[in-house]
C-alpha cells in the first residue's frame, strides 16, 4: 500500500520531528522506500534525518521561470526541470530527501510550476511513501508539491493558540484545489497528564480522525538541542514508539476520499 501524508500547524508544534520520526518508523517496517520532502523555507528536515540539504527546488524554479535560464522549447523546458529535480534528490538509507526552498518571487511561475508538479508526481509514483513537513500555516498547501495527498495531519500541542491553529488548518484546507484524502489531527508533546480535560473536548470536536497522542520525550528534546538526527534515538523511545502506533493506524483507516 502507498501512502502520502502532509503535515501541517502551528509553528514551534514538532512538526519538522514528527516528519522526521514519521520517515524513521516507515523505514524500520519495511514501508520503503520514502520520499522526504522539506516544503519549509526555513528548512530543518535534513538536519533531523541527518543528511546534507541538496539543492532546493526553488533554485530550479527561479532558473525555470526565466527565458535566459530554459530552454527554448516547451519540450526541451520539461525534460531540463525532470533532469534539474532527479539531481535535487539526497539518497540515504530506505529514504531519500527533497527540498523546496524559499517561495516565489515576483516573476510568473505558472508554468514552471506546472511541470514541477507533474515531474513531482512522477517521481512520488516511485515511492512507498511520501512524507511533506509543511511550514506553519496554510499558505504552503496552495503551492502544494503533489495533486494529491492520502493524510493531512495537523499537528498541534496541549494549548489552545495551537489547537485554534489546527482547526483553522483542518477548515482551509477543504478549500484548496488538491485532494486530501483525510484529515487527522496529532497532539504532541503531551505530558504524563494528558492534553487536559478542555483540550481533549476540543479535539473531539474536530471533524478529523484524531490519532493517539505522541508523549513529550526527553530523549527527543535531548536529541534536538545537541543536534543529533532521529536515527540517534533508542527503538523504544516513548515519541517513537507512538509514531509507530501512528503509522498504523493511518494504514489501517486508509483515505476515505472525502
């Protein structure tokens, strides 16, 4: 089964972990390989992998969009940015890494952009699955990397400024020109007492399959101020532990297409 999942929300929720820990936990069951793609511009996921940033797609958009950079014909411009967004791709273990970059600039972008998303989908059919760690808000999904995504999960923490932004996440997004096949939300960073009792009624309203909770881990936290990548982590560290739990129950619920 081939599965794709956007994540989204507040800044400061996880989000770059969760996408990181995600891309570990599909490795280790054999769900492979991954697709990792940064669509932050502040980009942080190769860090958290543990690999070398290649080139940002937004390098090959800029060259794309400018008639002194493509090649003349619309053919020949096709296969230069299928060629440009191979090479872009950091190989690793089971997984590899996309990153896209800063956002656009003030040229038109209309076509390269078109034929970045076909050589995108093309690309993402190669996959098992295909992990998106998205920027804070929703602007991002609207300049989204593929057509298509079987999961957005919108992350959030045991607080109500992030929980807003989840649920306007979640209510915006059924607004944009791309299909989601279902959405979910994720609290992270949750303590040994839970979310709490206003929180957790607040999640259950959400109109999104709401997975389990993925605990605030002081080997994760530990692992990120020292620099170190996801796969310095013991197996049985609570957060991925959860994230393994995550993994299956999105396989087990499957995109309903809505």
């Amino acid at each position: 089964m081939r599965i794709s999942v956007a994540i989204a929300g507040k800044g400061g929720t996880g989000k770059t972990t969760l996408a990181a820990l995600l891309v570990r936990a599909l490795q280790e069951m054999e769900i492979r390989p991954v697709l990792a793609v940064d669509a932050d511009p502040n980009s942080n996921l190769a860090d958290a992998l543990g690999l070398e940033e290649g080139k940002p797609l937004a390098e090959i958009r800029e060259r794309g969009s400018s008639p002194e950079g493509s090649p003349a014909s619309g053919a020949g411009r096709a296969r230069a940015v299928e060629d440009e967004l191979q090479r872009a791709v950091v190989e690793a273990d089971g997984f590899d890494l996309l990153t896209m970059g800063r956002p656009e600039g003030p040229r038109c972008y209309c076509y390269v952009n078109t034929l970045l998303r076909k050589s995108l989908d093309d690309l993402s059919k190669n996959y098992a699955a295909v992990i998106l760690d998205n920027e804070a808000g929703m602007e991002h999904l609207s300049r989204r990397t593929t057509n298509d995504v079987d999961f957005l999960i919108a992350v959030t923490d045991p607080t109500l400024p992030a929980l807003r932004a989840a649920r306007r996440i979640l209510a915006l997004s059924k607004e944009l020109p791309i299909r989601i096949g279902r959405r979910a939300v994720v609290a992270n960073r949750v303590g040994p007492r839970g979310v709490g009792q206003q929180i957790d009624g607040e999640l259950e309203k959400l109109d999104a399959l709401r997975l389990g909770d993925v605990p605030q881990d002081d080997e994760v936290q530990r692992a990120g101020a020292l620099g170190h990548d996801v796969f310095s982590l013991p197996q049985q560290t609570p957060a991925l532990v959860a994230v393994r739990k995550t993994i299956e129950t999105l396989l087990a619920a499957g995109p309903d297409d809505c």
